[in-house]
C-alpha cells in the first residue's frame, strides 16, 4: 500500500518536472483539451442559465397558477380547432368558484377574471401607449406574483363601485413620474382620471420576451364601463393548493370547466389549460440543440486533444526508453511504469482542463458584468465535470503508449540510444 | 589504460553461502534468419563475499551474461539459481522484485535521471521497495556519505563529474544492501585516473563485505577482482582465482 502511494507521488513528480522541461510541448498538446472544455464548460453555463432564467420567469407567471383561454399558448397550429371555442367569461368564473367552494378536498383554492387591452395613459404632461391593462377583481391580490413597491391593490369595494383606481406597473410608473412618487397622482386613461393607488416592484420580463412592468391595473367595472365587455381578451387565474401537484390540479380542473360549460362525455374541452410549463416544452429544443453543439465541438476538441497526447507520450516514451530500462533494472514493476506515464498523460490533460475552465470563468465573468441579465451561470458541477471529462481523456489517450513502455524488455530499453 | 597498479597485499576474505548456480545457460538471439549464439552453455557458481571479474573480448557474450546474473533476462535454456530460488521461470514482476531486493547494478554510462538530485536518485529503488519517506532520506544520505558524496546530495548529475556520477550510481546500487552489486564496464566511460579512484571504492565496497561482480574486457580493471571468469565465444574459457 505504502509502496503505491511513494510510486504515485514519483509518478506525479516526474510528470510536473516532464510538463515544466517541455512547457511550449506541453501547452500546445493541451489545446484540444482546453477547447474541449471552454466548449463543454460554456454549453453547460448556457444550459444552466437558460434553466435558471426560466425558473425566474416561470416565478413570474405564478407558479402555482394554472391559466384557463380560448386558445393553448403555445402549439395552435391547428387554428380551426379552436376558432369556434367560447371565450371565457365573467359568469364562468361565478360558477368554477362554486364548484371549487363544494369539491371536497379540491387541489384548487379559488378562480380569479381578468380582461385586458392595450392602453395609452397621460399624466404630468407625459404620455405612453401600448400598456397592457387588465381588468380584474380584488381577488388578483391573492395570485398576483409581484410585490408593491409602495401603495395596494384595490379593495373589493372599491371594486363592486367601479371606483376609478388603478396600479402602475414600475416601467409605466418610471417613464410618467420620472422624478417623483406616482402615489397618490392622476392618471388620464380613456380620458378619464384615475388615481394611482400602488406601484409594482420591479420583475424583469418573461424570457426576456414579455415585460411585467409595462402594465397598469384596474377593477373590472371600471375597466367594463370605459372599454366595454369584450371578450376576446380574456382569461381565468385558478390558484392551486399544491404547486407539486399539478397534474391532478390541472385534471380536476379541466373537469371543472367541463362542467361550467356544460359539455357532454366524448366532446372535446372547449378550452385550454395553460401554465407557465408549457414554456419548458418550447425551451427543450433549444437546450438540446446547445447541447448538441457543446457536445459535438467537445467530442472534437478532445478527440484531437486526445490523438495529440497519444502522440505525445509515445514521443515521451521513446525519449526515455533509456530511462525506463534503468527504472526497470531498479525494481520498477510493469505497472509502476504504466502508472509513470498514465499519470503523464492525465497531467497534461488536467492542465488543459484547469486552462480551459479558467478561461470559461473569465468569459462567464466578463458577460456577467457587461449583461447582468444575461441568462448564463457558472457552477461547481462543471467544475468536477470539466476534471472528470479531463482526467477520462489522460487516461483513454495515455494508455495505449504507457502500456507499451511498461512492457518493454529492460535489456532491449537499456541498449536503446 | 591504466598504469600497472603498484604491487600491494591483497585480502582474500572468506566466501559464504551460495548466491548464484547457473547450469548449461544458453541465450539465442534470432536476428532475421541468422540465429546469433550469445551464450553456448555456461555453468558458474557464485558466493557471498566473491568479487568475481568477467573478462572477454567484445562480443563473447559478457552483457548477456551480466543481464542473465542480474535478472534482467532469462536463459534460453539452461539452469538458474538466485539464493536458491529458480529464476528460469520467473515473470517480469517477480524478475523485477528480486532485482529491487538482491541486486546493484553499476552501468557504463552511469544512467542516472537528469532531472532529479543525487539523493533522488539514489532514492529511486527505495521508492520501488516501498520504503517511507523518512527512512529513505536517510538510507539515500548515508549510503551518498559512503561513497564520499556527502556534500553533493542535492547536486544534479549535470553539476557533477563523471567520477563524482559513477559514485551515485554505486550508492544507488548499494542503498538496497544487496546480495550481489553487478557493474558492466563501470570505468568505461571514465578517464584512467578517475577509474582507479572507482576501481579503489569497488576494493572498499568489497573491504566492507559485499559481493562484486564487475564486466570488464581491460586487465587493470580486472585484476583487482580475486577471480576471474574469461569468456570467449559464449562459453567460459578459463575461471580461476587471482593470483
Ligand atoms: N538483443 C540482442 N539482439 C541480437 N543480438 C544480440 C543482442 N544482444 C547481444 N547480441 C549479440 O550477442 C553477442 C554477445 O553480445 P554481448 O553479450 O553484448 O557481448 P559483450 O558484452 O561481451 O560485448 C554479440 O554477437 C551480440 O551482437
Ligand atoms: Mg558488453
């Protein structure tokens, strides 16, 4: 036992002082590794921040919040499946809370309405278009995923008088009130005055593609009385018990709505569940196609890496042949050279490794500090990964040269000039 | 060459035990179609406290026999003998055991790794003998001191002479306390002077009670062994003691 651990700390010994002897040697037989693991490094880092960044966004969206539409969110290609649907109407949420109120043990805690529409709004001279605005009721207090930076949400009086109140969503609230509070101002929507009574914190956007800030809030009459009910842009928020049970909500659910639709067994649902899941589905293909990339330019890099470090140690072991004959005459084993040259061979990978990933770090630290938002994130796995992936190249590549030297005759090595 | 060395009284010590017994020892070497003979049958014993001279002109076979007595080869055919144990049929790792434990060797060209110290150096069979760290700095120090290195320990080959690396090598060959120390040619790479001055150790080593097997085709070096073993051709020509 003790006899393999002085041989490994030799062999280790004998590879650093071999790397310093020939360091341009060395470094150039590393490259492969080092674009092997930059590559395999920066997927990861990729994949992982697209992970995190949907995670953020999905948190937006509600977690725990199923979404009841005309339409699926994502996949209508077959349009005409779904053009002759109802919209989901104010009366479908009296009923669907009803029917939550009498399920026993239901997975569903309650339904909220929302309509919206795209508004401009004026104020302190200022004006801004295109703001998303929902009209909803106090309930959305209970599903909504934002926190307020200052102020509240509309009470359910406030709501059943259709009192002209709303919240700012923190972009709105930014570009009107540049330099003060929007608490408590006017606002002109539909030109009629509004009075801001809550601000949202800040969220960012949705996948960096739909922004939570450019929004306002408003009870639904208010927002019936100056918009009209249409209903076209419409939709139901039913809050879940248990996020991790999301199937059996989502099931329980689709029976619900059948009910309030009053559908027959064998007609299909005339509406859609949707969730912030089903964005996961829309991500695969671009995960897998980085991760396809990552693996290919990897398998590449250290395909050749790993020819070049063959190359190098059969270099290495012709070098020393001398060498190995005379270790082999003072009692060096077949495996304690096989060892001296594996071990060679996994130095040179390691060090490509820890170059490459060094280099991943500063790339990953440089992106995070031009584009905070940016989605990528470095992690301690990609560290064990990058050595694993590294030390697996040392010995694929090394092995074939180290068991060559470690089967030399000694007396034909020791004659060899 | 090197001068006739003065007359001098020369202490024979008493031989021990049985070491090495080889019996009808041949080695063939196929080069393409030709089939080279480089042992035809050789038979010799050696004892403990022997310090045996193999002379023979180039070609006769004395490497071949040297890696044979030092397991670095095994016979074509013929008989084995290490300590009693049969080499004959040993595999590469036993081989390379009973070379770690039994045996010294002293090459020509010194072959000392370049890029570690003398200590190191001299550590290297220690390393394979599993020995820890500690006692191995020592033994390597001491037996450094042995040779008259004793303020060179931390010198790379390339900061010492070719006298002052043979004499690491000796203590590299002696750090195991071995049964026998084998040196093939071991001033040949040496000027005359510093030759004597290794071939004075080897009367010290041989003084301080081990057994000395030196490969050698000049008289000089030869005659300060107690016995000589002439080859000639691959068979021994004459064996007898020194006068
Ligand atoms: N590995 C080998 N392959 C082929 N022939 C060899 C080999 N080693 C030695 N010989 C041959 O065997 C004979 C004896 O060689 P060697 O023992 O080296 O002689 P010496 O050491 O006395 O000069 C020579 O003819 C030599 O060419
Ligand atoms: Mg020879």
């Amino acid at each position: 036992m003790g006899r393999l651990l002085y041989e490994f700390n030799e062999s280790v010994r004998i590879a650093m002082a071999q790397i310093r002897a020939n360091k341009m040697r060395s470094a150039l037989t590393a490259l492969g590794v080092v674009i092997g693991i930059v590559a395999v490094t920066l997927m990861g880092t990729a994949i992982r921040g697209i992970d995190i960044g949907f995670e953020k966004s999905l948190a937006m969206l509600g977690g725990d919040i199923l979404y009841v539409d005309k339409w699926p969110w994502l996949g209508a290609e077959d349009w005409w499946n779904y053009v002759d649907r109802p919209y989901v109407k104010p009366e479908d949420v009296l009923k669907l809370n009803r029917i939550i109120d009498s399920t026993e043990n239901s997975e569903l805690e309650f339904a909220v309405f929302s309509a919206f529409r795209a508004t401009a709004l004026k104020a302190n001279g200022l004006s801004v278009s295109g703001v998303f605005t929902r009209g909803t009721s106090a309930d959305y207090g209970r599903v909504l995923t934002a926190d307020f930076a200052e102020g509240r949400l509309f009470t359910d009086a406030e709501d059943q008088a259709a009192r002209q109140v709303c919240i700012l969503g923190s972009d709105v609230a930014q570009a009107l009130f540049p330099a003060r509070s929007a608490l408590g101002a006017t606002v002109i929507v539909a030109g009629q005055p509004f009075e801001v009574i809550g601000v949202l914190a800040r969220q960012g956007s949705f996948l960096g593609l739909f922004s939570f800030d450019n929004q306002m809030v408003m009870p639904l009459g208010a927002f019936h009385k100056y918009y009209g009910v249409r209903n076209d842009e419409t939709e139901i928020m039913v809050k879940m018990k248990d996020k991790n049970r999301i199937d059996q909500a989502r099931e329980e659910l689709t029976g619900d709505m059948r009910r309030v639709r009053g559908q027959q067994p064998g007609q299909r649902d005339n509406f859609s569940i949707n969730g912030g899941e089903a964005f996961k589905e829309k991500l695969d293909p671009i995960k897998k196609g980085i991760a396809f990339a990552g693996l290919f330019v990897t398998g590449l890099a250290l395909f050749v890496g790993a020819i070049g470090i063959m190359n190098i140690t059969f270099v290495s072991v012709k070098e020393r042949t001398k060498e190995i004959g005379t270790r082999k005459a003072l009692g060096a084993r077949r495996f304690t050279i096989l060892l001296q040259f594996l071990i060679e061979a996994v130095s040179i990978c390691v060090l490509g490794g820890v170059i490459g990933l060094g280099l991943t770090y500063g790339l990953f630290a440089g992106v995070k500090a031009a584009m905070p938002n940016f989605p990528i994130e470095f992690s301690l796995l990609l560290v064990v990964v990058s050595m694993l992936v590294s030390i697996a190249t040392g010995v694929l590549s090394g092995i074939i040269p180290a068991w060559g030297a470690s089967r030399l005759d000694p007396v034909d090595a020791l004659r060899y000039e | 060459m090197t001068p006739p060395a003065p007359a001098e009284l020369r202490v024979m010590r008493p031989v021990g035990p049985l070491v090495i017994s080889i019996e009808g020892v041949t080695k063939l070497y196929q080069m393409g179609e030709e089939t080279i003979h480089a042992l035809r049958g050789v038979s010799l014993e050696i004892r403990r406290n022997e310090y045996l001279a193999i002379m023979g002109p180039s070609g006769s076979g004395k490497s071949t026999l040297m890696n044979m007595l030092g397991c670095l080869d095994t016979p074509t055919s013929g008989r084995y003998e290490f300590n009693g144990n049969d080499v004959a049929g040993m595999v590469d790792d036993e081989l390379a055991e009973i070379r770690n434990r039994e045996i010294g060797f002293v090459f020509q060209t010194f072959n000392l790794l370049a890029r570690s110290d003398a200590l190191r150096n001299v550590e290297l069979p220690l390393i394979y003998a599993g020995v820890p760290r500690h006692e191995r700095h020592e033994r390597a120090r001491l037996a450094l001191e042995s040779v008259g290195l004793a303020d060179r320990i931390h010198h790379k080959p390339n900061e010492l002479s070719g006298g002052q690396r043979q004499r690491v090598a000796i203590a590299r060959a002696l750090v195991n306390r071995p049964s026998i120390i084998l040196a093939d040619e071991p001033t040949g790479n040496l000027d005359s002077k510093t030759g004597v001055e290794i071939m004075d150790l080897f009367e010290d080593l041989y003084d301080r009670g081990n057994t000395l097997i030196v490969v050698t085709h000049e008289e000089s070096v030869a005659r300060h062994a107690r016995r000589i073993v002439r080859l000639h051709d691959g068979l021994i020509e004459s064996d007898r003691l020194a006068e």
